[in-house]
C-alpha cells in the first residue's frame, strides 16, 4: 500500500512528469549531439512500487544480461539513475558515440569508456535539468558502468527492505537509424519522495500561481 | 606563437570529443592532456598552457576546486568548465570564479563561444 | 498581429486553427486572426500584443494548472511543447484544443520566443471518445509501438483482454507472455530488424489473471518512419468464433465418421447384393445346365417309351426300363428344381388361402413324414390370401417339413403357423413396406451352427450327405420368395431347433380370383393324322420330337432354324401345326412363330421351353409345351393347339 503522505495528486504526477519530459528531453539533445542521430523517446512511466518490482520491472523488459551506467544522486531527495541498455546493443552505442573513425579494437578498448560518458552526459543532463526545476542542488556519483541483471542492478537484498517503496521511473528510448536502444530508470525511496512532493508543490505554485 | 589548450578529463572519449571540437574551430592551436586534476597541476608545472577545459565530475578534486587553483596561479587565462551537469549552482559556482560554462557534449557548436572569446583575449594586449 | 512574416508563413501553411507568437522578455502574445476569433478577442485588440496572461485565461479551469506546468516546461528547456487542453469560448462553448509550440534561446540558454499553432480537436476528441467507448465496449484494446522500444503503449482494454494489470504502457516481453513460447510474438520486436509483413493475425494466449485459454486477433498498420516503423494496431477476443469453428470441425469429423458407417452399410448391401447376384449366376448356370439336362432327359425318356412299346413284352426287360425310366424322371424332377431355382420355370401365380392350403395337404405331409412325426397347425380365424403358385407353394412346404423332421431324428412335433405381418421397410430380408402373411416352419431338432445357417439356402449345399438330399430344396424355396416379391428367412439356433419363415405379400383386392382347381383345359381334339412341321436346333432333341410324332401316328417335316422352317413353311402350304423349341439362334421360337403368322395367319404354334420365363410380345394363343416332355404331354399340347384352332 502506498501511504497516504507519498501518495502523487494528478496534478502533481503532471509536475513530475513535465520534469522528468524536460530532463530526458535534455538528454536526448545531449546524445542526439553526440551520435548526430535521431533519437526517440517514450513518454514517461512513473509507478510507484516496492524495491523488489522495480527489480522485476526492469526484468520483465529484457531476458539478456544488461550494461548499464549507474548515478547515485543525494541532496533534498535521494536516489539512484541508470542508463540500461541490453548487453548485445552497447557495442553499437560506443560505435556511434565514437564517431565510427575508430578501429574494432580501438573500439573494444574504448567500450567501458565510452559507456560511461556516455551515461555521464545523459544522466547528468537529465538529472541536473530536474534539480534546475525544482531549484535544488544535487551532487551525483561519477558513473559506474555495471553489468548484470535486473535484480542486481537494483540491488534487491533479500533480507533488506525489499518491501520498501520506490519510485519507479521508465524512459524507452530507441536510436533507430543505428538500432540502438535502452531505457532510463530512477529509483527514489520514500523519504525522498515525500520531499519531491513538496517540491512539486512549490514548483506548481510558482508556475501555475493563480491558476493552482 | 601556437595556442595550448589544456583538456583535464578523466574521461578519454570526452577527451578526445573536446580535441576533434577543438580542431575543428582552431585547427593551428595544440592541446595537452590530462586525466585528473593532480595529472593536470603536474603536467603545467611543465609547460604553461593558454587556455583550459575542464571536466567537472572528476574524483578527489572535481573540476570547480582545479578551475579555482588554475585561477590563482594564472589570472588571465579563460577556463571553461565543460560539464553535463548544467545545475544552475554549478553555473554559478564557474562564474564565481571566473569560468565559462560549456554544457556537455562538447560540438564545435557549444564550444564556439568559449573559444573565440578566448582568442580574442589572448590577442589583446594584457592590460 | 503577425504579419507576413517567416513564422507566419510557416506555421499559417500547416493550415491550422490559429498561431501565437510569445515574446517573453516583452511578456508579449502576439497572435493571428483565427486565434483571436477563438479566444473570443476582437481582432483590433490583438493587434498591438496581449498579455501574457491572456494565454491562459481561456483555457478550461481544469486544464489549466496542467498547461501552465507545461508552459513551465518548455521555457526551462523541454524540446516540444504538444498537448491538448479545452478552452472555453466567449460563447461559453467548450472546445478541445491541441497546441503544438517551440520554443528559441538566446545565447545563455533563456527562452527568448514561445511560438506555436493552436488546432480546433474538439470533432477528434469526440470521435476518440466514442471510439474509446465502443472499443471497450466492444472489447477491443489497442496498442501502439516504437520498433526499438522494450514498452508498447496500451489502452485499459487491451490489458484487461489479456488478463494483465492495466497500465498505459506495457513491456512488450510482457505482453507476449501470454502466448507460449514458441508462437510468434504479439507485439513482434523489440529489436528492429526486418518490419513485419503485416499484423493481421489470430493467437491462442493464456490469460494472466484467471488462466483462461482464449483467441486473440490482431488487426493494424504499420506505419513507417523514417529507417524505423511504428506498429498501431487493436486486437479483440474471438474464442467464440473459434469454439464454433471447432464445433464444426468436430461436426465434420463426425460426419466423416458418419459417412464412413454409412459407406460400410453401404458395402455391406453391395456385399449382399452380390451375394444375390452370385446366387443369380448360379442360378442361370443351373438353368444354363438344366436346359441341357432337359433335352438328355427328353431324349432318353422318349426313346425308352418307344423302347418299352416296340420290346416284347418281358418282365425283365420292363423292370430294366422301368428303371430307367424312373431315373429319368428324377432327373427331370432335379432339372425342374433346378430350374425353379433359376427362376425361369413359369411359375402361376392365384390368390390361395394359406390355411386351406396347408389343410389340403396335411395328409400327404405327415405321410411323407412318417408316424413318429406330427403336425401341430396354428392359423389364425381369417387370414388375407397370397398370390403364389400353389404347386410350388406345397413342394416349399413339404420340403421344409422334411427338413423340420430331419432335424429331429428321434421324433417331434413340427409347427406350421401362419400369421399377417405388416412391415415399415427393410425388415427380414430387405422387405418393401407392406402387409405379408409369414409362414412358419417351426421344429425343435438339432437347429443349424452361424456357420451352417450362412449358406443354408445356397444351391448344392447340404448336410445331408450324399444321396440323401440335392441341396438344391432351400435355394429353390428361397428363388421361389423372391419371384413372389417374398421372402425367404432361417432363424436357427444350434441344440434348439430352427424357424422357417416363408414371407408371403397379401394378395391385392384387384387380382382375380382363380380357384384352386386347375383351369379348364381346351377340349382335346381327336388325333387324327396331321402333318406337323418340328423346329429344333438340337439334332437329338428334334429326333426325339419327330420319333414320338410319328409315333403318334402323324407326318413330320424337321426344320433345324427358323429359316428353314419358314422355307418350309411356304413350301408345304398343308402344314397343319408347328412345334418348336424356344431356344434358338438367330431366330428364337417366338420370334419365329410372329413370322409363320405372318406367313400363314392363325397356324398353330407349340412352343416347347424349357425355361420359364415368358418372352413379352409372345402370341397368346401360343400352346406351351414345358421341357422335358414325354409323349403323352406332347399329345396334350397338340390337342390344344388344334383344339383352340378349330
């Protein structure tokens, strides 16, 4: 059961929502610029879930082992973002990201790198965006590149919490001309998320004004 | 004389998208490398760079703390700061000390006001 | 008011409801006619800038905070601007809208210009709306996805046919868990690759929630995009229909079954019918046969008769020819059942009265028999007649009656019963509707094996052992139902005794009625000398004719063709009557007796056949002479002839 005091109000779900859309639409501009392809994005999904589902959440998607740059995030609120993509396409990515001038070996040299920049640029733009609207300062990990599953990923403890809520967050995006594709996730735990509340509250009043 | 231009960034993918932007705008002026902020005070105690890009997500020293030392060793020299995190408190932290801000990924695009701001400054005639 | 400018021009082309041009430093809107219109200000008004505010002070209260979150968005940096909202006229109508803006920085990234087009969607929205309803109401989800996207995005329906969470999108892994493994997916992807052919197609899933098995179809597009495509599409649940297709195809089957019963029923009376034809070929190889046999017979008869006159008269001798004799006519009597059985012997048909009949010949039945034997009769108070042939109506009887006795050595009661059985079809041997008398042969002996029964009523099979029965009794018996449009049928079983049922039809109201007695015969003539032309193309059998001719004191002429006949016929002018046989090549005694009337009016024509059947078109005066005949049956037949001439 969600708690009352989490619980999203529609129109604040439209405010986490249009932050989110301005944050990945950053980050997509910001990978656009970097691979010189277009780049698509889904509509946000925001579902309010335990630990344990996000993990399945990201299961369901794929069946592979998965690369992913991880980004720790912390201040007011605080959470974890992850740039996911199926094992069998990142190769693909650091061809695009570095600029296909490359050798295969370069290439392969250059795999860890490249991910993690490029989890660093979309991550960052995205995250950063979201702090700027909410008029707060975050300080994020440097990203990590991880391999592995869903669960992992996640980190789901047994023993843990697991039945701890989360916010789940989920962006597909497809880069199609290369066929790429990934998608965003960010977890939130509770604490925070009641303070994202607040300052969505705020965020609304200050746009909306009158109109609220 | 050659224009240098220093590149701190542990990232050598950024490293090297910063030099390709790089070339392309100034094609005459050479770069030199670093990968952290200690590699970076090493490297300048060799050779005294014209301008700096730097990488702000770094670890141990970020880009901010390197950018404000660079500051007071050499007063004049244009520094940007070259990062995806556009919070707007490290936009301001840059403009305190100094520092242009140039959102990541760097293109010849984004880097193009930066770069010729700085070359218009080392034209000039110190005052 | 925007003038001619590049933003007009560009957005004016996309022929939309208005446009809008935000200058946000000023804190300006600029806008054109139609907007104006919409947002009931008068053109006038909007010609120098409105305010800001002005924006959003149409907009529906309830959308309201939505855009202006929204509009936050796009200035902090988000890439488009699109969404739908209502607005309320100055008229006070409530009208769907769908804004599409831009938005331009300056060098430090601050929104300079919020530009955008505003589209009436009211008559869309309706039409989505009552899509969305019917589609639920009908049971049909949609979906829609992004080739490269791990999510398709779904409607609450689309969901609930599957038995999955509702949720707007859904992981595509998810979605075609519903389906076994190893069926084509529903949502076919996620990774790009080859576009699908196309989407229409029907699955068999298990729905998530309750586990049940039901039928998807899936109908959509594919729309391309680019290097990419995008699937749009909706499916529905037609387990109905399916079930029914099943029920037919199980319905189809079972007709194959059905049809295959009715096939071997079918084979079944070929099987029966073949046996009758079997049954038919021998018979018209036993006819084929007693034909022959008759004219060895008529020979050696004949010539023994002649023999016995012209012998002196010598008991020794006679009882040698007596034998003979007898011998003869036991195979004549053989030949005449064989016949029978054939079907050819001319059978005469009368309306009897079974128990008049059966009482008549009570007496030489339980002679025949012998004492340790008696006859227990059963007839109902009236009973319908039969058209049947009374002499072989009593030899069926007596022979069943042998057999009844045969059965039970030791001695026995033997019952003959008579009752009307009326029939729908089919019964007892193939019977057509009608009314029938049975009549019943009933004995408690040693009864009849299924093996034995089976070919009880074949020719030449018996258990009698040699001498002491031809085989042919049944078989005659059973020709004999036939030709009376009856039936024949044994119902034994071994150690208890055997039924058998003679199926007799009831004779019909409009049939004549002939008395049991014979019919009158003409009045013979006396035998004066005649000259008689015989015709025969068996040369023994025509010497026979003519020796006992002559014996009888006439003139004979031979002839062995119709031809000849008719030469000679034309040539003796005095020819007083003409006996021939039937059977002839070429031209067949009938056949020449139409010719010799032609030739010679009403001459008297014998016709010797040994076979029973009556060729149509044959002259009714015609005298039939049945083969094998002695001389005293020649006498006779001649005597008619001349008889019913004069």
């Amino acid at each position: 059961m969600i708690p009352d005091s989490v619980a999203l109000a529609e129109l604040e779900r439209d405010a986490l929502t249009e932050i989110v859309n301005i944050g990945v639409s950053r980050a997509a501009s910001s990978l656009r610029k970097m691979i010189g392809d277009q780049v698509l994005l889904s509509v946000p999904s925001i579902e309010v879930v335990s630990q344990r589902r996000a993990a399945r959440l990201i299961s369901e998607r794929e069946v592979s082992d998965l690369v992913a740059v991880r980004q720790d995030f912390s201040g007011p609120f605080s959470g974890r973002a992850l740039l996911i993509f199926p094992e069998t396409n990142s190769l693909e990515l650091v061809r695009a990201v570095t600029g296909d001038e490359l050798s295969a070996e370069e290439v392969l040299e250059m795999e860890h790198e490249a991910l993690a920049e490029t989890g660093n640029v979309i991550l960052n733009s995205c995250l950063a965006t979201m702090a700027n609207m909410l008029k707060r300062s975050l300080s994020m990990t440097i990203p990590e590149v991880l391999r592995g599953t869903g669960a992992s990923l996640f980190e789901v403890d047994e023993d843990s919490a697991a039945e701890g809520l989360v916010l789940f967050l989920y962006i597909d995006f497809a880069v199609r001309s290369r066929d790429i594709r990934g998608y965003i996730a960010m977890i939130m735990d509770i604490p925070s998320l009641a303070t994202l509340k607040e300052l969505l509250e705020e965020f609304i009043a200050r746009v909306v004004g009158d109109d609220a | 004389m050659p224009v240098t231009v220093l590149i701190v960034d542990d990232s050598k993918l950024a490293r090297i998208v910063a030099g390709k932007a790089l070339a392309e705008l100034q094609p005459e002026w050479s770069k030199i490398e670093a990968s952290s902020a200690a590699q970076a005070l090493e490297v300048i105690s060799g050779q005294t760079p014209d301008v700096a890009l730097i990488d702000f997500n770094m670890s141990e020293k970020d880009g901010l703390e390197l950018a404000a030392e660079l500051r007071v060793l050499l007063p004049d020299m244009p520094i940007a700061i070259i990062t995806a995190n556009i919070q707007d408190e490290i936009i301001a932290r840059a403009r305190e000390i100094g520092a242009a801000f140039v959102a990541k990924p760097v293109t010849p695009d984004a880097l193009e006001p930066f770069l010729s701001g700085a070359a218009l400054r080392l034209r000039s005639p110190r005052p | 008011m925007i003038g001619a400018d590049h933003i007009g021009s560009v957005l004016a082309a996309a022929g939309a409801s208005g446009t809008w041009d935000w200058d946000i430093p000023a804190d300006t809107l600029n806008v054109d006619a139609p907007f104006a219109e919409l947002y009931g200000i008068a053109p006038e008004d909007a010609a120098d800038g409105l305010p800001t505010g002005t924006f959003f002070k149409a907009i529906h209260p309830e959308d309201r905070a939505r855009i202006r979150i929204a509009v936050a968005g796009i200035l902090a940096g988000a890439e488009l601007f699109s969404k739908e909202y209502r607005i309320v006229t100055p008229r006070g109508a409530t009208l769907w809208m769908h804004a599409r803006g831009r938005c331009h920085f300056d060098a430090n990234e601050q929104p300079v210009r919020f530009t955008g087009l505003l589209v009436d969607v009211t008559e869309r929205k309706r039409t989505e709306e009552r899509l969305r309803v019917a589609q639920t109401a009908g049971g049909i989800g949609t979906f829609e996805y992004v080739d490269g996207y791990a999510t398709a995005a779904v409607s609450e329906e689309f969901c609930r046919l599957l038995g999955l969470h509702p949720a707007p999108a859904l992981p595509v892994q998810t979605i075609n868990s519903v389906l076994d493994a190893a069926a084509a997916p529903l949502i076919p992807g996620p990774r790009g690759g080859a576009m699908p052919d196309g989407l229409d197609a029907e699955f068999q899933v298990v729905r998530k929630d309750d586990g049940a098995l039901r039928w998807i179809a899936r109908r959509g597009e594919i729309v391309r995009e680019g290097a990419g495509y995008r699937l749009v599409g909706v499916i529905y649940d037609i387990t109905t229909t399916k079930e029914q297709e099943a029920a037919l195809r199980v319905l189809n089957e079972t007709l194959e079954t059905r049809v295959e019963q009715e096939v071997a029923i079918r084979r079944k009376t070929e099987e029966a019918l073949r046996q009758a034809q079997k049954m038919e070929a021998v018979g018209q190889l036993t006819g084929g046969i007693a034909h022959d046999f008759n004219n060895l017979l008529m020979a050696i008869m004949s010539s023994l008769a002649l023999l016995e006159k012209r012998l002196p008269a010598d008991p020794n001798i006679s009882r040698l020819i007596d034998n003979a004799m007898q011998g003869a006519q036991r195979g004549a009597a053989l030949t005449q059942r064989m016949l029978a059985f054939a079907r050819r012997q001319d059978l005469v048909p009368e309306r009897i009265d079974i128990p008049e009949l059966v009482f008549g010949m009570r007496d030489l039945v339980e002679r025949t028999l012998g004492p340790a034997w008696s006859l227990d009769l059963e007839f109902p108070d009236r009973l319908p007649p039969v058209l049947a042939d009374a002499n072989q109506l009593e030899m069926a009887l007596l022979n069943l009656a042998v057999n009844a006795r045969d059965a039970m050595p030791d001695g026995g009661v033997i019952r003959i019963t008579a009752d009307q059985r009326n029939t729908v079809g089919g019964e007892a041997g193939e019977l057509a509707a009608g009314e029938y008398i049975a009549l019943c042969v009933i004995d408690t002996g040693v009864g009849m094996d299924e093996a034995t029964l089976a070919r009880a009523a074949e020719p030449f099979f018996t258990t009698k052992g040699v001498g002491k029965g031809t085989g042919l009794g049944l078989s005659m018996i059973h020709g004999l139902a036939k030709q009376l449009n009856g039936s024949f049928l044994l119902e034994s079983t071994y150690g208890h005794g055997t039924v058998a049922t003679l199926w007799l039809p009831v004779a019909l109201d409009d049939e004549a009625r002939v008395p049991l007695a014979a019919a009158p015969l003409a009045p013979e003539s006396s035998t004066s000398r005649l000259k008689i032309l015989a015709v025969d193309d068996d040369g023994l059998v025509l010497m026979n004719t003519v020796a006992l001719l002559d014996d009888l004191g006439h003139e004979v002429l031979e002839a062995s063709s119709g031809e000849q006949a008719l030469t000679l016929i034309r040539a003796h002018p005095d020819i007083d009557v003409v006996i021939t046989d039937q059977a002839m090549p070429r031209m067949t005694g009938t056949q020449l007796a139409d010719l010799l009337t032609e030739e010679r009016g009403e001459v008297p024509v014998i016709l010797a056949s040994g076979y029973g059947d009556v060729p149509p078109g044959a002259q009714q005066r015609i005298v039939r002479l049945g083969k094998p005949f002695n001389q005293a049956m020649l006498e006779k037949a001649l005597g008619q002839a001349m008889g019913g001439a004069r």
